[in-house]
C-alpha cells in the first residue's frame, strides 16, 4: 500500500508479481446474491481470488464480508450467482462438502473443545468412525504439521490452557490437517495482542510461499497494508472495486468503502488537563477460578483528558466498567465522581451526577429494541426537565429532540418512531452515542464506541470525544482497537489479569511496549503478573 499522510506506512512483506496477473482463481464468485427476508445482505458480489495470494475482503461491519464467505464455505447458500473452487463449479450443500473442496474456515470464534487436547481438537472430525484413536500416532502426525508450518503448537497440550494467539493457530492447524488449500480467516486479530498479529503474518507468508491461498476478512486498513497482496472492497452488500494492495492508498481504500473521502486521524491537540473527576480506589472485584476480576485497580481519569485503557478482551474491562458505572458493587475500594463518594449510588443517581455511559452491548445495556428512537431517547432521562414537566413525559419534546439528533449524528431511520430494531447495528451504536453526549457529562465511559461503525462514522465519533475533551470533560475509553487508543488517548493505561500494569502518555510509548504489557510482559522481557496497580492521578499534568 503506497504511503499517504492519513494512511499506514507501505507493506514491505507483502509481493506483487507483474507474472501473478493470470495465475489461475483459486475462488470465483460472480453475481452472488443472499436475502434474508427484505434484507439483501449480499447484491451482486464478485469476488475473483488468485491461487498463491493473500486476498483481503474489506468492509464495515454489517457489510456482507461474513455472510459472503459463509456462502463460499456452504454455511448459506446462494440466491443468485455463480461459485467456482480450483476451476470446478461449487454448489456446497454445507461445510463438509467445502472441506472436501479444499476450503477451511477460521472463525473470529473460535470452533475448539477447551477440555480437549491440541491433536484431539485437529483431528476431530477427520479420523472416521469404529476405529479406536491411536493418539501417539495422531500426536506425531499433528506435531510434523505444526513443524512443517512453523506454528509452534505442543499437540499434547490441553487447550484451554492456551493463549488465545495459540489457540487460534490451533484452528489453522486443523484446516491444513483437512486438507485445505484455500483458508478464510473472519476478523482473525480481534482477540490478539499485537506481537500475536505479528506471529499470525508470519504464518499466513509462510502459506503463501508453499502456494496456498488466504482469504483475510477484515474492516482496519492497517491490516490490509500488512499483509495482503490484493483487496477487494465492499459496502453495503456490493462489491465496490479490487486492487493490488502496493497500488493503493488507505485513503483511496476509505473512500470506496463509505463513498466518500475520509479523514482517517482526527485532529487531537494538546490537552489541557484540569481536576480529577472520576476517581477509583482500589477495586477489587472477585473473579472466576479463584482469581480476581479486578485486583486493588486505582485510576483517575481528569478533566480534559481523553484515558484510553488497552488490554486484550477478558482481562477485567467489563469489570471495571460495570463497578464504574453502578452495574456492580465491587468487594473493596470506592468510586468517586466529582468528590463524591458515588461506591453505593446506583447507575440513575449516578447519571443524575454527572456520568454519562456508552455501553459496548448495545441491545442488552444501551436500547430497548421494540421501543422507538424517541423512545430510547428518553432512558435515563424521562424523570428530568425538559423531557418531563409535573410528573408527564413530553412526547413533543423528545420526538423534536430524537429529529435534531437523527440528523446531527447521522442516525439514518424515517423518523423519531421508527423502532430500534428496524436500524442497523451502527445505526443503533450513534443514536445512543448522540443521547448520551446530549447529556453534557462531567464523565464519559466510552467502551467500544465505534464498533460496527463505518470509517466515515468512526471518523464523526472521534471528533465528538475529542470535542467532549476539549470542553472540559472527562473521557474514559475502553477499546480492544489498539490504533483507536493511541489516536485518541492523551494517556494509556494497560490492563492484564485486572490490574494497571503499565501507563504512558501519548507519543511516549510503542505499540510493541503496549503489546508485550498487554500480554503481561514489558520490553526487558520480565513477566508483570505481580505487578501492582499504581494510581493514576495527575499523571498526565
């Protein structure tokens, strides 16, 4: 990918051979066409992937990527369209029939036994029926393969005992054990630190070079620089252009997936950082196995600042934020909003002073499905002036109000009574980011606020909180998107096994620091399991 200043730098492992242009497809979708319903999730896609090359599928979430490939692996099947594997027709009537085809699948979750060993897992599946397992023999041959892929995976290993980076390279293990020439990885980094992506490029080059394809779905344009050597773009169910990864710019590729030119960093001048107004102490919260949730975790997060806590998802994020927001009681510590002790105050009282909260689940925490866009406006709000006056809720008000909203966030719906249900995923995630910063908090909880979102929409939600910093708010953003935190944050926290195991400020910290902290371990290659939480106030001043 060519370099720009509002894209990621050059690939330089990526390989564009001018010899490559008639390589044979390894896949052929032409004209593919999937409905669900009125929703026609896939309208007409082409999707032309080279045998011996890294093909990444970009798009938003929501866009028709996980659908498009759970029609290549026979998980759906088509409407309309045309599918060819190696040259050959395919009309797979499910999954097995892919596999026999040569394709194997590895899902942004993983299809793994916890209670099973590495070889158990692999095999599964692919070793007949009557015949007792002959598991040294099933070791070894598991074993070569890892070897001969450079995967560095112990096959008498129980799995649940395994990074998740482990694990998944336990699922690829499998797909090559079946026999796959062609493997498609959905969204394959979300759960990894960066030094696993890192071991994951390593691997799939490794693929490549032996002549056998990848399909990379993905919605980062980083990924895509990183690793892929063409990309086909699509939005909205449509393919909208394919290009060679060395020829195009991230800028170039924003734009075909929204539309329209997108600017992909936002502004962020210096902060000017004022009085601490969400402050915890000492959390603890207890966990599962014995361990904590949470371990005596301090933070503050000041005035004019947006704190970015990173960490790989299950280290205590959801913790902190449910004992943040009033959804838990921790079992020690306290929380204080603007002074006050708030430890006992529920999540209402909570909102009456001040905090404002962007939920990473949307339809569990953040709308009521069956109510209407006015509707969810009003949660949290209904008992304050001027949604209500002398005990009535005024319908008038919130329906003008839910307007002014729809068109200032680009909440895209007919009107303030059409049901929440009825948007889209990253419909639903702005109309609550456009209720809750109507608020004016003191505080914000961002967690995850731009997932499902679209470049363009991302775009629009960081310059909100960067606005919401700048007015003298106080920001707490949780992401499991590492470029999101170091864009946006003025300082870093790191969390593993529920304690701050590191803190930097902005511009002062690599992305391999962070990544080591995030799996527990700092550049000096010294574990940090026993680190303890430090406060963090003032630490940005």
């Amino acid at each position: 990918m060519a370099q720009d200043r509002n894209g990621a730098a050059p690939d330089h492992h990526a390989h564009h051979d001018d010899r490559a242009d008639d390589a044979p497809l390894a896949i052929a979708m032409r004209g593919v066409v999937k409905r669900f319903g009125t929703v026609v999730a896939n309208d007409g896609i082409d999707l032309p992937v080279r045998k011996g090359e890294i093909h990444a599928l970009l798009g938003e979430n929501g866009a028709g990527k996980s659908t498009l490939m759970n029609i290549l692996f026979g998980l759906y099947h088509p409407d309309e369209g045309e599918i060819a594997v190696d040259g050959r027709p395919a009309g797979f009537k499910g999954p097995r029939d892919a596999v026999t085809a040569g394709l194997g699948m590895v899902h942004q979750h993983f299809m793994l036994i916890p209670r099973f060993t590495v070889a158990e897992n692999v095999i599964l599946g692919s070793e007949g029926s009557g015949v007792a397992l002959d598991r040294p023999a099933a070791e070894r041959r598991v074993g070569e393969l890892a070897e001969r892929y450079g995967l560095r995976v112990d096959p008498r290993a129980r799995l649940g005992d395994l990074p998740v980076g482990v694990q998944q390279r336990v699922e690829i293990l499998r797909a090559l054990y079946q026999g796959s020439r062609t493997l498609i990885l959905d969204e394959p980094t979300a759960l990894l630190t960066p030094q696993e992506v890192d071991e994951l490029y390593a691997i799939l080059r490794r693929l490549r070079a032996a002549g056998d394809t990848v399909i990379f779905i993905t919605h980062k344009l980083r990924e895509v620089a990183a690793i892929s050597d063409r990309v086909t773009v699509i939005r909205r169910g449509r393919t909208v252009g394919t290009r060679i990864t060395a020829e195009t710019t991230a800028a170039e590729l924003a734009e075909l997936m929204v539309g329209r030119e997108v600017v992909l960093r936002v502004e962020r001048p210096p902060a000017h950082v004022g009085d601490p107004v969400l402050v915890a102490q000492g959390l603890t919260v207890a966990g599962g196995h014995g361990q904590p949730a949470l371990a005596d975790l301090s933070l503050t997060v000041n005035r004019g600042e947006i704190l970015g806590v990173c960490g790989v998802e299950g280290n205590g994020q959801a913790e902190l934020v449910e004992t943040l927001a009033g959804l838990r009681r921790p079992d020690a510590g306290r929380v204080l909003l603007k002074g006050q002790d708030v430890t006992a105050a529920d999540p209402h009282d909570r909102r009456r002073a001040g905090l404002s909260y962007i939920p990473e689940d949307r339809h569990n925490r953040g709308l009521v499905l069956d109510f209407s866009l006015a509707e969810n406006v009003l949660l949290g709000n209904a008992d304050d002036a001027p949604f209500s006056r002398a005990g009535r809720i005024d319908a008038r008000f919130a329906r003008s109000l839910t307007r002014r909203l729809m068109q200032t966030f680009d909440v895209r719906a007919p009107s303030p009574e059409t049901p929440a249900r009825s948007l889209s995923g990253g419909n639903q995630q702005k109309l609550i980011i456009a209720r809750e910063l109507h608020r004016e908090p003191d505080a914000l909880l961002a967690i995850q606020p731009t997932r499902g979102l679209d470049v363009g929409a991302i775009e629009f939600v960081h310059r909100q909180l960067v606005r919401e910093r700048d007015q003298g708010r106080g920001v707490l953003l949780i992401s499991f998107d590492l470029d999101e935190i170091l864009d946006l944050s003025d300082r870093i926290l790191v969390l593993y096994q529920g304690r701050i195991v590191g803190e930097f400020l902005s511009g002062k910290v690599s992305r391999t620091e962070l990544g080591l902290r995030m799996g527990g371990r700092s550049e000096d290659g010294q574990g940090r399991e026993r680190e303890g939480a430090r406060t963090s106030a003032g630490a940005a001043a």
